[in-house]
C-alpha cells in the first residue's frame, strides 16, 4: 500500500505541469542577471560621474563664485565674518579670496572697510559683447537718421570703469561739427552723458559707479550736493540739456537708453551746434525731439514710456 501510494504521488497530475516550473525558473533566473547586470551598469556610471566631477574641480573658482552668487543677494553687503559664516568657509581663505576680488574690481569694499559688496563690473560685462554689439548695430541707422534730419552729430557712451565709453559716432552732413572721437573716454561728473547715465540708476548703483569714478583729463570737478540736484532735475526732465564744460559754443543734449527695469544702459549725445549764418537749420527744440524720438526706438521700456 505504502508504495502504491508513492508512486501516485510521484506520478505528476497533468503532462504540462513541470514545463511551466521549468520556464518559470528560466525566467527568474534572467531576470536576477539582468537586474544584477543593471545594478553593476548603474554603480560604473555613478562612479565615472564622481571621477568626471573630481576630475574637473577648480577649488579656488568656485569660492570666488560662491562670493559673487552671495554678496549678489545682500542689498547692503557683508563683513567677512559674515561671508566666513554663511558659506562656511575658513576666515584665512575668505581673506584671500576677497583681496583678490577687490584687486580685480568685482568687490569694493565699504567707505569704512567692514563690508563688501559686488560692484558694477558683472554688469558692465554683461553688457559688453555681444549685446553691447547688438545695440551698436542697432543703434547706428536710428543715429544716421537723426544726424540727416537735425544736421547735427551724436555719439552714444556707455558706463566702463568709473567714466563713460564712446562707442558710436555719426557726423552731420554740414560741412561744419562737432563729433567725439570713437572710443574716447568722457567723464562721469561733468558731462551730460555722465549726468544722464548717473541720474538713472538706483541709490546703491549711482553710489557704486561714483566710488568707481576715475577723472579723465581735464575734468571738471564738482560738489557732491550739486551733482545730486543735477541729477534730480534730469530724472524730472527725462533728459540733460546745457552748454558743454569743455567746448564754447556748444549745448550738449543727452538721452538715455533705458533697459528693462528703467535703468540707463547707455546715453545718446547731440553735442548741438548753433547756425549764425543765413542758412536756416533746424533749431535745437527741433534736434531735442528728433533725438527722443531716436532714443525711444531704442530704449527697452520705450512702449511704457509713451
């Protein structure tokens, strides 16, 4: 009886049933070598990825740029003690890295010395190349326009380093004008291209361009408190217009060229030369708004500002 019964439970019930096991077996057996072969695939890459990003570190660049992306957030800047803590650095290397910050311009350092704060010289670079070409390219039909209408010449000056940059000029079609050599230096104080481009900038960016300020020869030198009423009246006005500090006989007529948020991304300058001949020219109210009409077509906020 005991054997009969073994071997009925030995005998398999249906002829498929050990297939199945078999293929079910195969299959598990598969899939652990594809899921071991994926986990060994996985552990390669996260490791090329760590070797990749090892590979590739610059210690000493990525302070300096962890100085710039912090003090960019601080309205109101930071002592090194404060810098030290928040990025959790050593106060030695802070140290370093903040002179050399401050050497190469991207850092100044408070009237007192407790705080640093970033500079213009990012934004200045920002708008260089090739936006600053852009705006060249854009700006040189509009200026030509201008220059055949009022029969007067322009030149468009951006802020570079602590004074203004020339880098557009187009001549009147007269036999007689007044044009300001391409790449001149002009100064931030004392001309209607460094009051319009100081004018129309915030508190903190004004400040910054004038710790930054560098006289070019020749410049004239002016009280503090007059500059800022001077500046108040060109905001008011919208623009700058009076007699040249450095040439008789000329007014000098400057707009700016605004960008997105109201800010002056560069200033347009009709350096206004009076006919006293009998040949009729078109009068400087003529000019003025010929070259608002210019700088309109330029500047960013134009839509807003009609």
């Amino acid at each position: 009886m005991k054997s009969r019964n073994v071997r009925c439970i030995k005998r398999p019930c249906f002829p498929w049933t050990g297939i199945v096991i078999h293929e079910i077996c195969h299959a598990l057996t598969l899939t652990r070598q594809i899921m071991r072969k994926t986990h060994e695939t996985s552990l390669t890459m996260d490791a090329e990825d760590k070797d990749d990003a090892d590979r590739y570190r610059a210690p000493a660049l990525d302070k300096g740029l962890d100085i710039l992306e912090l003090l960019a957030e601080q309205k109101e800047g930071l002592t090194r003690a404060e810098i030290t803590k928040l990025l959790g650095r050593n106060a030695s290397e802070m140290y370093r890295m903040l002179e050399r910050l401050v050497a190469r311009q991207y850092v100044v350092r408070s009237t007192g010395g407790d705080r640093y704060s970033l500079s213009l010289k990012l934004y200045a670079l920002a708008h260089r190349h090739p936006p600053m070409n852009r705006l060249i390219s854009e700006a040189l039909p509009l200026m030509q326009r201008f220059a055949d209408a009022a029969e007067q010449s322009c030149h468009l000056a951006v802020y570079d380093r602590g004074n203004l940059l020339v880098i557009a000029q187009v001549d009147g079609p007269g036999t007689w004008g007044m044009s300001v050599r391409l790449g001149s230096r002009v100064g931030l104080i004392d001309t209607g291209s460094g009051r319009v481009m100081l004018a129309f900038q915030s508190m903190e960016q004004r400040e910054q361009m004038l710790a930054e300020h560098t006289k070019v020869k020749g410049e004239v030198t002016i009280d503090r408190g007059a500059l800022e009423e001077a500046c108040e009246r060109i905001r008011s006005a919208g623009f700058s217009q009076k007699d040249s500090q450095q040439t008789f006989g000329v007014t000098d007529v400057t707009f700016p060229i605004q960008g997105p948020s109201g800010q002056a991304i560069a200033a347009l300058t009709c350096p206004y030369l009076r006919r006293i001949d009998e040949y009729v020219a078109p009068t400087l109210e003529a000019a003025t708004v010929l070259l608002r009409d210019t700088v309109q077509a330029l500047s960013m906020v134009h839509e807003h500002a009609a």
